[in-house]
C-alpha cells in the first residue's frame, strides 16, 4: 500500500517538538511512568504532557485528563494503557491533530487479535499519520535527545540506525552499544509492523540526515518484494545490514514441482538481500561487526584482499576464514610481492597472506601497508597485530591510522588480538575510524561485507 | 494476435488441469524461445508421423500420471520402423499399470544426445515472489542441493553468475578433457524463464529438468508446469 504522507508524518514522530503519552502513571513499576521519566532523564527538549484522568501532575508535569485537552499542539502521543482502550485513545489523538503515535500496548496480532489492529490502521490511514506498533518499546533518538520508551538509556551517540522487530533485544542492545562503543543515531522498534514495517522504516532513512548506515534485525517482512525494490534504491546510498532470524516462510502450500521443494529448504533471504544489495548477518555480533565496518570504511571494490600480519598463526586463520566467507586470499602480483619482500625481515613471508614476524615495529607496519595499499591491484586490507613482548600496540595503532589517512580510498580492518594492553590501542584505532575485532575472523567477516558492498554497487553501476 | 502462451495456460485452466500435459508445456517452452527437442504428440489411436528422424523417445500423455517410468511409460532409442508397434504396446502396459489413468495420448520426441544434465526451476515464494533455481541434474541436486537461485526477473549477467555459482560449476567449464558447456546458452534458458514467472502469474511453477548442456548450445528435454489462478 503506497502511502505518500507517510514519510513527512514519521519524520515528525521521530523529532517531535510537544509529546503527550497516554498512560503516564506515577507508579514506577508501569511503563506510562517509565517513558515520562525517559524523556526527562535523558533530557528531551521538547515539550511533555502526561495524559492520565487520575492525576493532577506526574513527575512535577501537569497532568491532563485526556489528550483533546492539552492546550498545545502535539506532535507525537504515546499509547500505553491496556489494549482495549487503545482505539479511543487513537481516536483522541487523530482529534488532536498528532503527526504520529507510539503504540507500546501489546495484545493485538501477536495473540490473535488482528482484525482490532487492522482497525488502528484503517483510522491511521485515513487520518494520514504514522502508527508504530502496536507492541513496541518505543524510539530511541539521539540526534534529538529523545528517549521516547521504557528503554533505561539511550544508546551510545553515533550513525547507524537500527530498526528492530524485537523490543526485547532493543532494551538488551541499548548497553550493548555503550559496551562496544557502536554508535547509533537511532533505534526503532517496529513490533507488530501494523502499518510501519522495515519498508516504510527504509523509505524513511534513505533522506534521514543523521543515519549514514542502517541495521535491521528480521525476523519477518510484510511484503519481500517491495523490500526488495525499496532496499534496493537505499542501498545505493547507505548500506543496510540485515541480521535475520528463523527461516523462509514458505507457507503450508506443498510444493509440486522439484524447484518448489527445492526452494523450500535455501534460504531466500539471503537470495533476497544479494539482490537488494542487503548485507546479510548472523547473529547480533556480526551485524554490528559489519554495521560498524560499513559505517567507516569505504566499501571494497575488487576481490583482492591483503592480509599483513605479525603473527603466522593469525595470518593463517584469517586466510581460513576468507575463503569461508567468499573472498579467498590470492596471490600478489610479483612486483608488489618484490617490494614488501625488501621490506620486511628475511624470517617473514611476503606472500599474501604477508607475515611482518613477531619484531615487526610501527615502522615496519607504515612501510609494507604503504607499499600494499599503494598497488593498484589491491582492493583492501586486514592488518593483524597479534600483542608481542617488545612492540607497544598503541604505537602500532598510531602507525595504522596515520598510515590509513593516506591512503582514503581502500578499505583496511584491523584486528588486535591481545588483553588490556591492546584495549587503548583500539580506542585510538576506533576513534580514527578504524573499525578493530578481537580476532581475525570477525574482521575477515566484516571485510567481507566491505566487499558484498562494493559488489552490488558495481553490480547498479556505481 | 493472441499471446500463444497465453491460450496454452487458459486451456489448460478452462479444462480444470493444473498441470500441463507434456506437449503443452513444450510448446510453451518454445514459444518462449527456450529450445527443445522435435517432438510429436500424437493422439490416442493415430498414427504417429513424426518428419524427423530416429532414434525416438516415447513417453505416454496423461493428466493423471505424474512418474511415468514407474508405470512404464517411458521408452528410449526406438527406431523408425518399430514405432507404430511400440506406441501401441506403451498404451497398453501403461494401461495395465494405471487402469483408472485417463490417456491422452503418446509424444514421440527426438532423442537428445548425451551431454551435461542441468536444471533450471520457477517457483513462487510467498513473501519474495517467482523464484528461479538453477543445479546440475542428479545427484547435485538431489544429495547435495547444489542450487543457486535468484529473484525474477534475471538479466543475463546474473544468470551467468548463478551458473558460475553452484559447486558443480567444474563439469560445466570442462572437467577431464572434456569440451566446456554452453555457457551462455544455459544462461539464456534462466533469463527465459525467469521472464516467464515475471510475466505470467498463473505459471505457479515450472522445472526443465533436464536442460542439457552441450558445447554448443543447449535443449530442454522434460519440461513440467504446474499452474495457479
């Protein structure tokens, strides 16, 4: 269903100036008193009026028995009181002229109850505002300081947009990007997708200022194909990584031809993301892995990967794992193979992957990858320093970034392996834009989404 | 001028079948521009004529057999002086074998050499919509589900790559001496058919199995379509 409005009403309900949240209670144990003290915790600007018809003021807010009756225009209503009384909750807000509302209320598709959430949509529709849920945490914004749910923070600053069907995992997520140091300038939790799915959420970021990468976390879609044609045309402008679970819905329907049965076991997904130039992950680690790889590096335009380590082991597993992740490591052209030979100690190897040894210092990291990311037959890099007794992995990071600024245009990923001595190190790393991994094989994995990147960019011809 | 493959789906449609019989769905193949053997259908008590040249196969024609070997109903390498006697004793084990089978009658098709057996299926998939697959035929696909797919419509680019793509890839590009397969002709045959799921929402589903592959060029020999309203 083509919703023209749509796009300008969920901008509004993303960057709200006035909030009313319906269900604002002063009991700490609900979640209407949860999203009032969000928004005033984590310092939303905007205006906020509780709504409760049993309250004078919550949270020194003046309270107001219904939502017609807040003396001001609002944005954005938050619905969270028991899902029978949701429609008229709905219907007060469309009365008030709203842009958008936030159903957190559970209790409708998910249990059976579809046809009361096809209702909520018919009245949104026709209103033409934006309707999230129902059964949703809520938006985490912050490029606009706005906790608008019963997440207890915000998510670590940044610009990646996460779109999750789960609220659960959104909650779980929130600390998860402090920990990593991922930032986000959104997350959005889309539950039921009544009349919002990842299509309109994707329609949306493509112009959204502040997203410059997009994660999602699937675990359905409402219609493949227009996912497909929507991601598509975004792809092109910022890459979306896909992290999907469960498997393709094929429906009870049994097939009768070979292919039907055939296709019943793939997972078409995965053929539905190539086309779409979607990055597919697995597994929330990896989807941030590639998200956080995607974000700051720019995406890999050929196949040739180079591995410069100085550790054989190292450099051995992450040839393992590049060939496991369809970008093998191939041999080097003989000049460029001539040039690092004379760099490098007579120990070490100069074949791709290239092993600087256990002595290689800072210097020795700045001239090969210089050398390396110089020849035009290399499309990117993964540097691997594994933590050695006489070299400082923080010198090695200054070495890494100063050397990564030269060369803008080729994508490298390090890896640090090491304890708490490397733990700066990639800070510095990370803070230069350098995505950094604990182990070889997840920043393989990451390169590889560098190159499925640049592959269906190659493939629409940009 | 009316679309053949269009009056081809709405008989069948008309006459409450939703499977083409053998004939039909070679003809839709052709019409298609996918290439086939020559073939013959002849009706249940004609005289089958075919203007070319043996050694023939003979399969028996029936909406209501679906594994025609297992009622032998399937016979290779007959010549031409012996195929009046053969089309009549097909009809007759197969009626001995399926006694309640309606029997429409007996194609006659040329029998294709031997060259590499590849598949190429249509699907639809509920959420993402018609489905190509392509495989190498027996037990790559059978055992191993060595299959790439991709969504419809596929340019000719993609479909190179989707051939490129499977584990079997090695036989195709020429394995122990060996001439190389047809590259482009299997290529051509999944952008075909593809177009077809793109531009025919009744074709529910659709398997070449065996699209053979020779080194120049490339025929499919079994051609099934399942339909839908």
């Amino acid at each position: 269903m083509s919703r023209p409005w749509l796009k300008e009403a969920l901008k509004r309900t993303l960057y709200p100036d006035s909030v009313a949240v319906i269900g604002a209670s002063r009991s700490p144990r609900k979640i209407g008193f949860q999203v009032v003290y969000n928004l005033i915790k984590d310092g939303f600007r905007g205006r906020i009026y509780p709504v409760n018809p049993n309250a004078e003021e919550i949270m020194g807010l003046k309270a107001y028995p219904s939502i017609t009756s807040i003396p001001d225009e609002v944005d954005v209503a938050v619905i969270a009181i028991p899902a029978e009384k949701v429609r008229r909750a709905l219907k007060g807000s469309i009365e008030k002229g709203v842009s958008g509302v936030v159903v957190i209320t559970s209790g409708f598709a998910e249990v059976g109850r579809a046809e009361e959430e096809r209702e909520l949509v018919r009245m949104a529709d026709e209103a033409g505002i934006a309707l999230l849920g129902p059964n949703v945490v809520g938006i985490l914004n912050t490029d606009h300081n706005m906790n608008l749910s019963f997440c207890p923070s915000l998510p670590y600053r940044g610009r990646i947009t996460m779109v999750t069907q789960s609220g659960a995992l959104a909650i779980g997520l929130v600390g998860w990007t402090w920990a990593n140091r991922i930032g986000l300038s959104k997350m959005v939790s889309i539950g039921n997708m009544a009349q919002i799915g990842f299509e309109e959420m994707l329609e949306y970021l493509e112009d959204d200022e502040d997203t410059e990468t997009i994660l999602l976390y699937m675990e359905s879609l409402k219609d493949g194909r227009r996912f497909v044609e929507i991601a598509r045309e975004v792809s092109k402008k910022k890459p979306i990584v896909a992290i999907k679970s469960g498997r393709s819905q094929r429906g009870a329907k049994a097939a009768m031809s070979h292919t039907g049965s055939l296709a019943g076991d793939v997972k078409l997904y995965d053929v539905a993301f190539r086309a779409s130039g979607v990055i597919p992950a697995y597994g929330l680690e990896d989807g941030f892995d590639k998200a956080l790889a995607l974000h700051l590096q720019p995406p890999m335009r050929g196949p040739n990967l180079v591995v410069v380590t100085n550790g054989g082991g190292a450099g051995v597993l992450a040839s393992d794992f590049a060939e496991e992740y369809g970008l093998p490591l191939r041999d080097m052209p003989q000049d460029l193979e001539k040039e690092v030979r004379r760099a490098i100690s007579p120990f070490g190897s100069p074949k791709n992957p290239i092993d600087l040894t256990g002595n290689a210092y800072k210097e020795d990291y700045i001239e090969v990858l210089d050398k390396v990311l110089s020849h035009p037959w290399v499309d990117g890099v993964v540097a691997i320093y594994v933590h050695a007794a006489i070299t400082d992995p923080y010198e090695i990071a200054d070495g890494i970034v100063s050397i990564v600024r030269r060369h803008p245009g080729k994508p490298v990923i390090m890896s640090m392996i090491g304890g708490r001595e490397v733990s700066i190190a990639n800070t510095w790393l990370r803070d230069n834009g350098i995505p950094v991994y604990p182990s070889p094989r997840r920043a393989v994995a990451a390169a590889s989404a560098l190159y499925r990147y640049g592959e269906f960019l190659e493939r629409v011809g940009m | 001028m009316s679309d053949p493959i269009n009056s081809i789906i709405s008989k069948a449609l008309s006459e409450g079948r939703k499977a083409l019989l053998e004939h039909e769905a070679l003809e839709l193949a052709r019409a298609a521009e996918i290439p086939t053997p020559r073939y013959l259908f002849t009706p249940l008590g004609s005289r089958p004529e075919p203007d070319f040249p043996p050694p023939y196969v003979l399969k028996i024609v029936s909406p209501d057999i679906i594994h025609k070997s297992d009622v032998g109903g399937v016979r290779l390498n007959i010549g031409g002086d012996e195929l009046e006697r053969e089309v009549g004793e097909l009809v007759e084990t197969v009626k001995r074998n399926a006694p309640n089978a309606e029997i429409t009658g007996v194609l006659v098709m040329e029998m294709a050499e031997e060259g590499v057996e590849t598949l190429v299926g249509l699907t639809r998939d509920p959420q993402f919509g018609p489905v190509v697959a392509f495989g190498l035929g027996g037990i790559f696909v059978e055992i191993y589900r060595d299959v790439s797919f991709r969504l419809a419509p596929i340019p000719i680019e993609e479909a190179r790559e989707m051939i490129r793509e499977v584990k079997a890839y090695k036989i195709l590009s020429g394995y122990r001496g060996r001439p190389p397969a047809d590259i482009d002709a299997l290529a051509d045959v999944i952008v075909k058919v593809s177009q077809l799921g793109d531009k025919y929402p009744e074709i529910m589903e659709m398997d070449i199995n065996p699209l053979i592959a020779y080194p120049r060029g490339a025929l499919a020999v079994d051609v099934r379509v399942i339909l839908g309203e």
